[in-house]
C-alpha cells in the first residue's frame, strides 16, 4: 500500500478548482480483495431516481455509509446511511491519512459494465458544504472520467485505474461538470467509492 509514496500529486484542472490524483495507492492484490469483498456483499440496491417526473429504477447499484444515520438527497431520492463495515471503515482511515481531510460517510455505485454509467452532474447537493471536498476511490475495471467546465465548455478526461484515488475540492463542484461516459468496450464490473462530508 503506497500510502507515503513518492508519485507526485497533480491537480488535473487547468483552472477554477481543484482534483488532485494521488494515483495507486493499493497494489493488484489488495485491489482484488476489496472488490470481491464489496463485489460479494449484500447491501447493494438498485438506485431510484425522479427524472421528467417519472421514478426511474438504474441498474446500477448503490449502497450509502456513514458515522451516523445520515440522510442524503439527489434526484428527489433519499438514502439513510448503514454503518460503516470492517473494510469501509479501514480504507476510509487510509483515504484520510492520504489526502489529509476527513470524512463522515460514503457513497458507493456498482456498475455492471460500460453500459452503465452517469450523466454530466455536480455533487453540490444541500447535505454537502459549499465547496465540497469529495474523494473518489476506484476498484475494478478501468474507466474514463471526464469533466466538463460549466462555462468555457472546456473537457479534461482522466482514466482510473483499479485502485486510483482522486480528490475533488475547492471550486470543483461549483465550476465543473463531471460525468463516467457509458463505452461498450467495457465488459466488467467497476466499484467506486465517494467518501464525503454530510452536515450535521
């Protein structure tokens, strides 16, 4: 585990906020461990979201955690934090020894394959602070993320890897758009997890 490694941490915006990618930071093995763990585990549910006025059930499956039982809305859906487990707790002490912040909870999205993916969004939902700090941690197979600056239109794509970590903050959420585009090129299942902060 490459928690004090020598990889320098660059900030993949040129401008208006800040997403810092810190890399690897587990190993294959390590990696395969945590995404047959999360892969295997019986918490996951379909998502439900409200779009055009009709509740739309994803295939994607999402699972919500947190220090308390938080409640968190997106999509006029809300979601009730479980407790965290062994394992989440564990890499939610390293993601913080990492980047330095701290966290209360975490979201997670199972995606099947390349057909499922997410739209062009902002995580600035009235639960988060302004200007959140949101940090993203990849398990399974490689996709691109892309985001997409609200006024210049300007695109920055950044493929993560199984076992990649990036940090979202500043004026990110504010100033960009970011979305994980759909490709058929993809076959099998990415894992990731968004530790972030609600308020309390």
């Amino acid at each position: 585990m490459d928690l004090f490694g020598t990889n320098s941490i660059t900030n993949i915006l040129p401008f208006d906020g800040e997403v810092l990618d810190y890399g690897l930071v587990f190993n294959i093995e390590e990696c395969a461990h945590y995404f047959n763990v999360f892969l295997n585990a019986d918490f996951w549910s379909q998502d439900e979201l409200l779009m055009f006025g009709k509740r739309i059930v994803t295939s994607r499956k999402v699972a919500w955690f947190g220090d308390l039982e938080y409640q968190y809305s997106y999509s006029n859906s809300i979601k009730n934090a479980l407790p965290w487990t062994p394992e989440l707790l564990l890499i939610k002490n390293l993601v913080e020894l990492k980047t330095g912040e701290k966290f209360n909870s975490c979201l997670l999205n199972l995606y099947h394959n390349g057909n499922e993916g997410m739209g062009w969004h902002q995580d600035n939902e009235k639960e988060l602070d302004e200007n959140p700090v949101i940090a993203s941690l990849s398990l399974g197979a490689a996709r691109k993320f892309s985001f997409k600056h609200i006024k210049s239109k300007q695109k920055v794509d950044i493929t993560l890897q199984s076992g990649s970590l990036i940090l979202m903050k500043a004026e990110t959420q504010e100033k960009w758009l970011h979305s994980l585009p759909k490709t058929t090129k993809v076959k099998t299942p990415r894992i990731n997890l968004t530790f972030r902060n609600i308020l309390t």
